[in-house]
C-alpha cells in the first residue's frame, strides 16, 4: 500500500443523509431494506464521482464526500454545489421508483455543504488504515444537512461565496448547530442561476478593473476593429488559471458590442466534462438560444427547431436532427432512424458540417464574435470541431476567441 502523506489541504465537504430509511427498515424485510438504501447510495456515489469528488465514508445511510483531497481543483466548491443539487434531483426520482414498487412516502435525502481547512492523511491502525480528514467543514457539512429540510440543501455562507452568480439562494438564516460554540451563518442551495453558464464565473468575479494590460487591450482593439471591418481573426488567450483570462473576454465582448452590432457566442468548457462530447459548443448553443441546462428538454427542442428555421429558412429539418443529437436531445423515430443509419464518423463529419453551416449562417447576417474558454479541459471532438470552426475566420466576419491554461501566460 502506499504511503498516505500528512498534508493540510481546503476542501469542501459534502455531506448527503438519507431520509425515510427508518420507515422502510420498519415496513420490508433486510433483503429489501439493503437493496432500496444500496441502490440509493450508489445514486449519490455516482454523482459525486462524476463531479470529481472522493468518497470519504459510507456511514449506514449516510454518505460523506470530499471536493479538494486527495486531487484539488480550481472550482472545488462549485463541483460541491452542483453535485449536492444533481443528488437531491437524483434521489426525488429514485423516491417515486420506491413509493410505485414497495408503497413507501417520504423517501428522500438532505444535504450540507461547507468549505474550510483540513488535515488529510492516513487514519486507523493495524489492517484499517485509510484515507481521512478532520477538521471544522466535515463536521459541519454533516451537522448541516440535520438542520435541511428533505429534499434540501443547506450551504455555509463561506462556502456560498466562493461560488460567484452560479446558484440561486434562499434567505440566510443564522442557526446553533449541535456541538458548536458559534452560531453559524446558512443559506439553502435553491438552484442553478438562470443566466449562469456551466463551468463559468459569475460576473462579479469578472468585472474587476484591468490594471497593466495595456498591451493585451490594443490586441483586444485591433481584433475589434479587424471584425467592425468584416474580417475574420482569432485571438488567443492563454494562461495560468485566475490569471485573468475570462476577464479579457468580458472586455474583448464589451468592446464589440459597444463598437458595432454583432452576436456574441459564448461557450465554457468544464473540468468535470472532459469526457462529454461537445460540451462547450453545448454551452454556446444554449447561450445562444437563451435556454439553461435546467429548461425542461420540451422547451430547448422547441426553442432549438424555431431558431434554426429561423436562421437557415429551408434547412432546419435538415440541420435540426443533428443539432438537436449534438444536445443529447430526444429525436421523433423517424429523425432517430436516420441518424442510427450512419457510421460514427459520418455522424461526426456531419455533425461538423452542420455546425459550420448554422456558424456561417449567423455571419451572413452580422459579424460574430465568439468566445470559447477553458479549452484545456475540452475532449479531442469538441477541439477537432473548434479547429474546423476557426477556419472559418478567413473568410467570414468571424472573430473567435479562445482560452486556455497550463502554459506562461501570454496573449498573442
């Protein structure tokens, strides 16, 4: 076994508790009772894994998961807030499986949610060493959700701030949780923002002044004035992350749209979504056809078809199978079989083809400026698209701008 290093590390704890498991223990036999509260439980496990999370303990009913240790990321809390929301969602659906199968009410899960200092390393003795955590936040995430209401998610306000405008808020509410000297300072998790972009940054944590970018702001005016002309460009952003990068796109969008009418394409990459394809054309779509991830899919499908008949008058039963699959939206059964015809690679062939259509679409009507961020989390499709797009730039009034981390910072 290898050796677990003694390190202090910030984490957000994320603590999830089962609700209603007493009745069921009391209603069904053990055989029953395990496979209801197991296949819950992997419910929870699934969603924090996806979001980058570790397991920390599986406690009867309860689960406590950490974002931060053993691997940290930049966006540790966010990853936190969304699973905690994708849990709740999941485990209200699984509820309806349990009160149609065994005539159960009331199954559900709280969650609490807290981000501070830990000490991380090997806890135990003997043959039970494992992977532990102590400090403050993995007591109060677990003392928080007893203070949620079912199908809830109580948040500390330190950790609501590191969030930026992602998330909608309840009212505070300052609480005395059990075993703590200090009253503490909550908000209920309600939900995503509506003007929130996956993966991105709220405004207020992108509006700071530009100080000493004078050089990176005649970059920025040049591309405005080469896209005010009708000419295409790219223009790279690159940079350690916090550097400031998302910043130089808010003023690079505030440059053009105050230089000229044009429409602004926005697209996030995120860093738990390496693995879904086409993620930040996704996020761009959906930008620009004012829907967020949370709109129930009837509203995005219809949405999605009116825009592009819309755009592209004529082709939008052509282009709306593929775009609509690109969104991982359910098709009609004949658009399903269609599609179903093709290989995988003619699927992404056209897939691009469209792509490029709806884009070339858009700037014949006016210049488009379109900004793509953290492309250093994107998968090998999203970027073989991206590159196909920014050939575009040669010929359309198109400007891209893209950004990545990992590299000196520079702007070129």
């Amino acid at each position: 076994m290898a050796e677990i290093l003694e390190e202090r590390r910030v984490v957000t704890a994320l603590f999830a508790d089962l609700v209603g498991s007493t009745a069921i223990t009391e209603r069904l036999d053990a055989e029953e009772t395990k496979l209801i509260i197991g296949d819950a439980i992997a419910r929870v496990i699934r969603v924090v894994e996806t979001y980058g999370g570790t397991i920390k303990d599986l406690a009867g009913d309860g689960v406590l998961a950490l974002f931060g240790a053993p691997i940290a990321h930049e966006d540790d809390p966010i990853r936190a807030l969304r699973a905690a929301l994708e849990i709740v969602a999941a485990i209200s659906d699984y509820a309806v499986e349990v009160r149609r199968g065994w005539g159960v009410d009331g199954f559900g899960v709280r969650v609490g949610v807290d981000t501070g200092g830990v000490v991380v390393g090997a806890v135990g003795a003997g043959s039970r060493v494992e992977y532990g955590a102590v400090g403050d936040a993995v007591n109060t995430a677990a003392r928080l959700q007893a203070e949620s209401v079912p199908g809830g998610v109580l948040v500390t306000e330190r950790t609501r701030r590191l969030s930026g405008a992602l998330f909608e808020w309840g009212e505070p509410r300052t609480v005395q949780l059990r075993g703590k000297a200090d009253a503490v300072v909550t908000v209920p998790l309600l939900g995503m923002s509506p003007a929130s972009r996956q993966g991105g940054e709220g405004l207020e944590a992108v509006m700071a002044p530009l100080i000493g970018r004078e050089a990176e702001l005649a970059v920025i005016s040049r591309a405005v004035q080469r896209l005010g002309d009708g000419r295409g460009g790219i223009l790279s952003v690159v940079g350690e992350p916090g550097i400031g990068k998302t910043r130089m796109t808010v003023e690079l969008a505030r440059q053009a749209t105050a230089a000229m009418h044009c429409t602004l394409l926005e697209g996030r990459c995120a860093s738990y979504a390496g693995a879904l394809p086409y993620w930040p054309l996704r996020d761009l779509l959906r930008n620009w056809l004012g829907v967020a991830a949370q709109e129930p899919e009837i509203k995005t499908r219809i949405t999605l078809r009116r825009r592009v008949e819309q755009l592209t008058p004529g082709r939008g039963e052509d282009l709306h199978p593929y775009l609509a699959s690109l969104f991982g939206l359910s098709l009609e059964p004949e658009n399903a079989a269609r599609l179903d015809d093709l290989s995988p690679e003619a699927m992404q062939y056209r897939t691009f083809e469209v792509v490029a259509e709806l884009l070339t679409a858009m700037t014949a009507q006016a210049p488009v400026l379109m900004c793509l961020d953290d492309l250093h989390w994107a998968d090998h499709t999203s970027l073989a698209l991206v590159d196909g797009l920014l050939r575009l730039t040669e010929d359309a009034p198109l400007a891209a701008r893209t950004g990545r981390a990992r590299v000196p910072a520079r702007v070129r």
